[in-house]
C-alpha cells in the first residue's frame, strides 16, 4: 500500500494520538473509555508515523501531494 496520509495530516494524527493515549493512562471515562481511547491512539500514531491509512486505500484518497 502506497503512502497516503500527507505531512499536516501525519503530525495531526500523531498528536491526537498522544493525545488519547494519556487519556488512556489516565483512566477517562472508565474501563470501555481506557480501551477506546486506547484504540484510537493505536491507530492515529500507527498511521501517522507509517503515513500509509487503509480506510484512505479503501475510498482511494489521498492527503499527500502528488510529486
């Protein structure tokens, strides 16, 4: 799968990542929150630092510019 997530769009993903992933630690919104908010950390860092999203593969989108 070919990269697809542009430079704005990867440091946006990351951030919220961090984002949610103190969220888990913390504890916000219980056990079903931890695990949700774990989730979502899992995938925006994993998609941020690899620049490749499959849900953007699936619709055949783009964020990064073509060269």
């Amino acid at each position: 799968m070919p990269a697809n997530v542009g430079v704005s769009d990867r440091w946006i993903r990351i951030i919220l990542g961090i984002v949610f992933a103190v969220l888990a630690i913390m504890g916000i919104g219980g056990t079903v929150g931890v695990i949700i908010f774990a989730i979502l950390a899992v995938v925006g860092i994993g998609t941020g630092l690899t620049a490749r999203c499959p849900l953007y593969a699936a619709g055949h989108c783009s964020t990064r510019p073509k060269v």
